[in-house]
C-alpha cells in the first residue's frame, strides 16, 4: 500500500472528490482525518469510511486563519502527525464584470482557504509531506464569458500552487495540484465508474480525479513539484466547432 502509516487531512470534504480521496487514502494504507462544516454529514461519511480503515473527522470553517489553525491542530492531536494536505474546499458561481456577484465568495474558497490551511499546518509538516490542491480546467483553458470569479480565483490557485511549492522546497515538502473538468455526481466506495465515461468526455466521476489527487501524495510523485496537473481525459483535445 502507497500510504501506509501516513496521516493525511482532507480538507472541504463534500460527497464527491473529498469523499473519493478519503477512501483511496484509506484503502492505501494511511490514516485519514477528514473535514467540512456539515457535522451531520461528516458523520455519515465516517461511518462508510471506517470499515477501509482509521477515520476520524473535524467539523469546522477554514475561512479565517484562527480556524483553520484550530481545525489543523485537532486533526494533528488525531493522528499524531501530518504527511499529507489534500484541500478540496469547493464552490462555484456564474457571474460577469457587470456583477461580479460571487467574487468574495470564490476568492475566499479558493485563494484564501488554502493559504490559511496550508500555514496551519506548516509547523507540523516534515520532509517528504506533499499537498494537493484542486483547481479547474477552468483556470488553464479556454475562456467562458461566465466564469468570471471563479476562473481568476482559480487560476489564481494554479500561481498559488507555483509560489508555495517555491517556499517550501527547502523544507523538502511538495506542493501540487490538480485541473479538473466537471466533476460529475458523487462517489460510491466499490463501484466501478470507469464505464461510466469515455476519453474526451467534458466531465468525469470523482474517482478519476481522485486517482490523480493520491498519486501526488505518494513517493511515486516525489520528482513532481509545482505544477498543476491537467486532468480532463483529453476534452481540451477535441475540435469545437466547424
């Protein structure tokens, strides 16, 4: 197993690509402590999980740096340690420059969040620990007229990624992220999805991105450093248009 022994914090855990990277971290060996601000729903995803392995759960916001530090440091007195940061806070809106209506909301989610948790855990990350991030084709793509704060907030994670990986290389700690498409319905622990979808489809199940989101936790990624990694099963390839 990739994992074994390693404790690894799930943060933003809803009941898609969270949920999917608790269960393979699980089911690869590590002990895993998962997040959100829902304690009723964190509960009934422990209660699924704790039969692959050691789960437990934190309820809390991480939108202000005294939060994520207390949250971080409930999940570290858990476990014991912390090898692995995968931040999986979420959120999306459709607005324009004409009403930029979700852009504290985005920036917030996907700038500040991870900023905040990835500080809270500095003291307790040790060489050899690596965080993922997630971002979105969105941030890397073609432009979509409607994605205004959340493809800059977005993008803004992809320079995120690039910056901390920079201040952390001395530590010996690794920072990566992810770009999915369309993140398509929840995931289901056993079931097999891949016959669900195909090469070029413009979304995906869960478990497709969380594959990618594991292996960056694992020594197998351990050259990988700084990037964001394009995860859209080649949609990006296909002609649009005459």
């Amino acid at each position: 197993m990739r994992l074994q022994n390693k404790k690894v914090f799930v943060a933003g855990v809803s009941r898609g690509l969270g949920y999917a990277v608790a269960h393979m971290a699980l089911k690869e060996g590590a002990e895993v402590t998962i997040n959100a601000r829902d304690g009723g729903k964190l509960s009934q995803l422990v209660s699924t999980l704790s039969r692959y392995g050691k789960i437990h759960s934190v309820k809390g916001d991480l939108s202000t740096p005294q939060n994520a530090k207390e949250v971080i440091n409930t999940a570290v007195r858990e476990m014991g340690g912390l090898d692995g940061l995968v931040i999986t806070v979420g959120g999306y809106v459709e607005d324009s420059v004409e009403n930029p209506s979700g852009l504290e909301e985005m920036l917030t989610n996907h700038v500040k969040v991870p900023i905040y948790v990835v500080g809270a855990a500095l003291p307790h990350l040790k060489g050899g620990a690596s965080v993922v991030m997630v971002s979105s084709m969105a941030a890397i793509n073609v432009a979509d007229p409607s994605q205004l704060s959340y493809a800059s907030a977005k993008a803004s994670m992809v320079k995120l990624v690039e910056v901390l990986a920079s201040e952390l290389l001395d530590r010996g700690v690794r920072v990566n992220g992810i770009a999915p498409t369309s993140i398509r319905g929840d995931f289901e622990p056993d079931q097999d999805w891949t016959s669900t979808r195909k090469l070029g489809d413009d979304s995906a199940p869960p478990g497709d991105f969380a594959r990618v989101a594991i292996w960056l936790l694992t020594s197998e990624s351990e050259w990988v450093d700084g990037v964001v990694i394009p995860a859209d099963g080649g949609a990006r390839l296909k002609r649009r248009g005459g």
